[in-house]
C-alpha cells in the first residue's frame, strides 16, 4: 500500500444490491433477497461482531412475511447497532426523471412504511446504483430528515480527485448533508473462490487497492468501504479475512454501519459542495418512452387529486388515506432506476404498465367518490374542473362534445363559463398567424418554421428539417446514432379552423417504417404553440427525434428536480422545459413526459422514440468502423480489473452500447438474481425474435413551443399548464355551495406543489419558481387555529408563524421548497 494513503481505519459494510426488478419482474427479485437475509442473519447470530446494511424495505417486507417470528430478532440487531436500514425509499429510485414531487414522495412513503413495518427512522440514503444525482438533491433529503447519503456513480471523469466524503448543499445554500462517494464503486471482496485461503489472498489484493484507491481522495483518515455488491451472499470467509489482516495490516479494519461512521466524521471540517453528478448513460432518458409518459402523468395526476380530494375534506368528506398510500406506492414503485430508465426487460416494461393502470383504477375510484359529494353541496347546475395549480387559466376544453375556451381561478372547484377572444387569427394554405407568432409550414418538405412578430424574426433555421430519423445501434443505456438518415415525405398538408379563436395545421410525413402525423394548434391571444405527435412505426434500431435547430446563437438552459440550470453541449434529463436565451429573449421549448433532449450549439433534439435490439446489420458494421476504440477501452477495464478494483466497469461507458444488449428481449423469471444463463442464451440465440423494446406500434407525444418568454416563472408556469389539463365533468346542483377554493387570487413567485392531510392537521408544501429570494404570502380561505414552517417532514415542532391567521407569509429563498403545517378551524367555513 502506498505511503502517502495516510488512513488509520476502515468502516467495512457489508451489504448487497437490490434490484426491485431488471432481469426478473416483481417480485421474483424479493425471493432471492430473502435467502440472500437469511444467510447474513445466520452470520449476525454466528458472529456477534457481523453487521449488515438492508438497502430497501420490500425484500425485508418478504422475509417478513415468510418469518413473521424474525420481526423481534431483526429489531434486536438494530437497537445493537449491527444492522442498519438505509435508503428510506420504496425502491431505489431514478433521481431525474421522477417529477419533484414523485422524487419527494419516494423518501416521504418510504419512510412511513418503514416505520409501519419496523417502527424505525432512516437517517442514511442509498443512491449507490442510480445514474445521476440531480442538485436539489440534498434540499430533498432534508426535507425527510435523512442526514446523510452514499452513491456510487455519477462523478465525471469517474478517476477524478473529488473527495469521497463531503457536505453536499442544495445551489442556494438552503440545506447541507453529509455524502460519501463509492469512488472504488459499490461492489468489493467478492467471494468468488473455493477456498478460505483463496479467498483470503483475493480480498487482501481488492482491499490494498481500495484503500490506496479511495485514500487518495479522502479528507480524514477514516474511510467507508462496501462488502457485496448485486444480490451476493455475504460470506463467512470475510470474518476470517478481517481477522488476519487486523494481525498483519496496520490500517485496522473494522465491521461497521453507516450510521456510525457517519457519527464519527460529522465532526471533522469536511469540504462542501454544491451541484449534481452524472448522468452516465445517455440513452435511458429514452429507452421505452411510454415509461416517461406514465409516470409524468401519474405522478402529476395523483398530486392534483389528492390536492382536490384534500380541499374537499375541509368541507366534510372524508379523505381516502389507504387508497392514497396504495396508489402512491404503485406508482413509486415503476420510480425504481432500471424500470423508469427502460433498462429492464419486456417483462419489466409490461409490470410497470400494469401498476399504472392499477394505481389509475384507485384514483378513478376516489375522483367518483369526490364527484358525488360535491353533488351534494354545490348547488348550480353545470359543467365544472379543478385547477391543481396555484394560479388562474385559461384553456381550451371539450366540453359535451363542443370545444369551449373558458378561464378558471386558482387551486380550486369551480364552474366552467365559456369566455370570449378576439379574432386575431389569420389562415392560409400553410400557416397560422396570431397577434405574436405566425407558424410556416413548408409545403414541399413539411419541415416547421415560426416568425416572431413582436422581435421580427425566425426562430428557427429554416435551411433545416425539423424531424430527424436515423439509425441508432445503442442499447437500452446508451443512444449511438450511426449518422445514416432517412428522409421523410411530405403525403398530406391541410390547414383548418377549429373555433374562431384557435386553428391547427395537420401534416402527415412518411417513408417505409415510419408514418407521422402532427398537428400544430395556435390560439389567438398566445404565445404557446402546442404540439401534438403520432407516430406509427414499423422499423428497428431507429432514433426519430423532433430538431429545434434555433436562427441565432443563445444559452441552454434546463429544469430539473426544483432547479434550472444552465447545461452545455450533451444529451441531457429534462423535467418540463428547455429554455433557449440570447439576451432577454427567450424562447421555451415544453415537452409533456420526453425528458430526452440533445443539446448541441444552437439546436436541441428532443428524443421522441428509440428502437432497440438484440443485434442488427447497422450494430456489426459500428462494431467494425470502432474496433480500435473497443479494443482500447477494454485494455483500460482490464488494467482496473487486475489491480483488483471494480471500477473496470467505468471505462466501458463509451462503449458500453456493445454489452447487456439481451436485456432488450423478454428475460425470465426463473434463476438466482440476473444470473440465469440459459435464459440470456436464449436471448441472444432469438435475436430475431420481435420484442417491445423494438417499439413497434402507434406512439403520441405532446409538446409544446414558447417564443418571448418573459422569465423562468412564466416558462414553470405554462409548463405545468400543459402537463395538467383541465378535466371537465357535469354536476346536478344539489347544494348550495357555489364554488370551492384553497387560496384567494393567484399566488405570485411561488406554487403550492403538495396539500394533503398529515399528523393532525394538513400539510402545504410550496417551492419558490423565480429563482431569486422574494417574500411571498398565501391568504387561505379557509380560517386556521395554527400555522407551522416545518424544518422536515417527520417533525410535529416548527415555528409558530400564522397562529389564529389565515395568511402565511414568508421568504423565500431560490428554488426553495418549504413546508407549512396548518389545522383549520373545525367546521370547514370560508374565512
């Protein structure tokens, strides 16, 4: 070991991986956890000096059942401080392409059911497999009370000399955790001999390179090091080895949790800081695009239908608490990083399309509910919507079969009353034209233009065609476009109007796999130019992307998890928007559940659809042209490998499109882990064999175009317009309320992202949308007996700011998330 490694002890973890589902569906994986327990509590029982790191609660929710006897052990080895439960999550989840909320969620539920089932507190979140880590990240965490958090990828270059362990704060500073980065990776000392001394030999080697590894960049002499890795069985032989190499190492080693060490260090001046990491992969921004799509509009509709429900219960009703809890954690579930980044199997794919469509019948079944109460208390007959957001609208709706622009106040019931725009549109054979924007279709290509009226501009490079198909032989990780095009046709232009304050313009492309018909609708009086997309798709190993190639030089900038920051060249995770800028102008690209977005110069690609195989003519002739960089990079993985580090897997990612290639096929769910060989022979053997992942079929996408927009709250503010439509519905009028309102007017500067009852009261969670710090108020409608800011979400004591009030009023900081606990005056009466 090298001299210059000045590191005196060592926190040993052992541990393993669990893959909610990947190769396997739910819950066959859970079955393999329960043995892989078993085994560790044998050792615990063996060993008293064994501990052990349970990473996620449905596997120990499974032994559970299996062993309802092992409850009271299992608690033993807790209050022992031998075994600890991290992750604080339903599944571990993808950090990016949730939307905030869902990623809020995950911990939120997470931690109520652990304490359901264990009566615990996590304090330690487990982010050692995902593939980025966004930069609000920390602000999340706190606001569940975790203290502390351990990943593994996501630092680029992955050789880099960051620290492994840090305080990581949210951009503006608001909230700091501790972090410990698996530079060396999660999985080490793997007991892959038949021997105790074999064994002995090879953790002796793994353990001197990590250590001189992961010294190297440590800011104290106390480092945390993994023992496992994915679904493997802790071994007796690491007892064994811990004892000899305390006789003849000088660094000691000693078998710990992270708690602990945690407990140690949080005392020693640790370096901050601020942003996110990764992503690795490119191409699971992409990868079974249906996936993004669902959960965007899952997790957005049960929000809004808790938020309604909630208003309701202020009136009377009572509020579905189980049926939440089973719908959210449904949807939660389908969170899981390999689900929702499409890098499981068929079987997978279907799983987490079935959850959805289970979580949807539960809301079905509470928005009946809710209908029928409000037939009772609302007394004019008519046609009415909720509006989840925290500011009033205005939209276009079908209404009884007519469609209607009406204008709704915020958050809240009301009655739908049909209003009245001027006439400022003008049409012709191939363009729409407002009192903004007019949009040009060219008749020969089909491709898109838009004219800025009120700058005198072209938006886009009108040398350009707007939609790209081409090949692309990556694999469900990573996107890897060949460069081979294939052009499109124009078959069909038509312009019409739809009522006299909106029109759309229909064009349908095709060539010999791929038919698309897109419509693009203006109103009179907006900006926002929506789109909507279909694609029939008959091909494979294709990309189709829809190209926004902007006339002018700007800055990118995207949204991610509560934050938008500026992002260069690459292909990157987006929640709602894109935002392009050159000076003060501004022009916002939306997208409803596409997170896919290639950002290069001046042009954004935004990634609709990508057909992926087992192998294909296009995927050989790429592995011929990159020979000498696979054979480069595969010199550079062994090198790590033989030196006994499990970083070998880094360098692979430029190439990594040339393995885990049968994961695009139907898998099984038969064999220990992922590790059932002959079902991935038969994988590559039926290559030919059509699979989902191909996506062949009919696709829709929506989207939206924003030229001028004004500032970053206007851009989240028709974001989220356009990602929660209104949904009309008939009421009799059988009461004598008239409408049905959480807040008075429209909030300014900030949104009420969650309202939900909790801990005796009701829970109101709010994120500041301007980016800059601002005092904001929120006059309730409903009088109140107290009003709390809560420092988490697992706390009951917070500052009294609103006692016997119905406003709160409060400062925010940049992209702040705050929480406010409210109990209402009893009686549910308007203030």
């Amino acid at each position: 070991m090298a001299s210059r490694v000045n590191i005196e002890k060592v926190h040993l973890i052992p541990h393993f991986h669990f893959d909610f589902e990947w190769w396997k569906e739910e819950p066959y994986h859970e079955d393999d956890a329960v043995l892989i327990m078993e085994k560790a509590f044998s050792l615990m029982r063996e060993f008293p000096s064994f501990t052990y790191v349970i990473d996620t609660i449905l596997p120990l929710k499974r032994y559970l059942e299996k062993y309802p006897h092992g409850l009271e052990e299992i608690q033993s080895f807790i209050r022992e401080g031998r075994l600890e439960l991290v992750g604080g999550t339903i599944v571990s989840p993808d950090e990016h392409l949730p939307t905030t909320e869902g990623l809020i969620r995950q911990f939120y539920e997470g931690e109520k059911w652990y304490h359901e089932l264990m009566g615990i507190h996590v304090s330690t979140a487990w982010e050692i497999d995902e593939f980025s880590h966004p930069a609000q990240l920390p602000q999340i965490l706190a606001l569940n009370n975790i203290r502390a958090v351990v990943f593994s990828r996501g630092v680029k270059p992955y050789y880099a000399r960051h620290p492994v362990l840090f305080r990581w704060s949210d951009p503006a500073g608001i909230r700091t955790i501790l972090a410990y980065w698996w530079a060396g990776h999660y999985s080490t000392c793997l007991p892959t001999k038949k021997t105790t001394l074999l064994n002995i030999i090879k953790f002796t080697r793994d353990m001197r390179a990590r250590i001189e590894y992961e010294g190297r960049r440590s800011p104290v002499s106390t480092i945390m090091i993994p023992l496992g890795g994915d679904f493997t069985f802790p071994h007796e032989d690491w007892i064994a080895f811990v004892e000899h190499w305390n006789k003849h190492e000088k660094v000691k080693l000693e078998f710990s949790i992270p708690s602990r060490y945690f407990d140690i260090v949080e005392r020693e001046e640790l370096p901050i800081h601020r942003g996110g990491y990764g992503p690795v992969f490119n191409g699971v921004f992409s990868s079974r695009e249906l996936l993004k799509q669902r959960s965007r509009y899952m997790e957005n509709r049960i929000v809004a239908e808790e938020k309604k429900t909630s208003i309701c219960s202020l009136q009377g009703m009572d509020f579905p608490d189980e049926s939440f809890r089973d719908a959210w954690r449904l949807i939660l579930k389908s969170d899981f990083h390999d689900t929702l980044c499409g890098t499981g199997t068929d079987r997978v794919y279907r799983k987490s399309l079935e959850r959805y469509r289970n979580a949807e019948y539960i809301l079905n079944a509470i928005r009946d509910k809710r209908r029928g109460f409000l037939s009772g208390i609302i007394g004019q007959k008519g046609w009415y919507a909720f509006n989840p957001l925290s500011w009033s609208r205005e939209e276009s709706i079908i209404i009884d079969g007519h469609r209607s622009l009406v204008r709704i106040p915020a958050l809240g019931l009301h009655r739908l009353d049909e209003i009245n725009r001027e006439d400022t549109l003008h049409i012709t054979q191939n363009s729409l034209e407002n009192e903004f924007v007019k949009v040009h279709v060219d008749p020969a290509t089909g491709s898109i233009n838009i004219f800025d009226k009120t700058q005198k501009i072209f938006i886009f490079n009108r040398q350009e065609n707007n939609l790209k198909v081409e090949d692309d032989v990556g694999n469900l990780w990573v996107t890897i476009p060949t460069g081979r095009e294939y052009g499109l046709d124009l078959k069909e232009l038509e312009v019409q109007r739809l009522k006299k304050f909106e029109a759309e313009i229909s064009i349908t492309l095709k060539n010999e796999f791929v038919t698309i018909d897109k419509k693009i609708l203006l109103q009179a009086g907006r900006k926002r130019i929506d789109v909507m997309t279909g694609i029939t798709f008959s091909g494979k190993d294709k990309r189709i992307d829809e190209t926004f190639p902007f006339s002018f030089p700007g800055t990118w900038y995207i949204e991610e998890p509560a934050w938008v920051t500026e992002k260069s060249s690459g292909i990157f995770p987006v929640q709602n928007f894109v935002l392009y800028s050159e000076g003060d102008y501004n022009v916002g690209i939306i997208n409803c559940g596409i997170p896919g977005h290639s950002l290069e110069d001046n042009t954004c690609r935004m990634i609709l659809l990508r057909s992926v195989s087992i192998f294909s003519w296009a995927f050989f002739k790429w592995l011929g042209k990159n020979f000498r960089l696979i054979f480069k990079v595969a010199q550079k993985s062994l090198t790590a490998m033989f030196e006994g580090l499990k970083t070998f897997e880094y360098p692979l990612y430029p190439i990594h499109g040339v393995i885990l290639r049968d994961w695009a096929s139907e898998g099984t769910n038969t064999g220990f882990g992922t590790l059932d060989f002959k079902s991935h022979l038969k994988a590559h053997l039926t290559f030919y064999r059509e699979a989902q992942s191909w996506e062949r079929g009919e696709h829709f996408f929506r989207y939206a175009i924003v030229p001028g927009v004004k500032d970053v709250e206007e851009i989240i503010r028709l974001s989220l317009e356009l990602n929660n439509p209104l949904t009309p519905f008939p009421l009799p009028g059988g009461g004598s309320g008239e409408s049905l309102s959480l807040i008075k007017g429209d909030l300014d500067g900030i949104m009420i992202a969650a309202f939900h009852p909790h801990s005796g009261g009701y829970l109101l969670r709010c994120r500041d949308i301007t980016g800059t710090t601002h005092e904001a108020s929120i006059i309730l409608n409903f009088p109140c007996m107290s009003i709390k800011r809560l420092d988490h979400l697992f706390s009951d004591a917070g500052e009294e700011i609103g006692a016997g009030s119905n406003t709160i009023t409060y400062t925010f900081r940049p992209y702040e998330l705050a929480l406010f606990h409210i109990v209402f005056t009893p009686g549910g009466k308007k203030a």
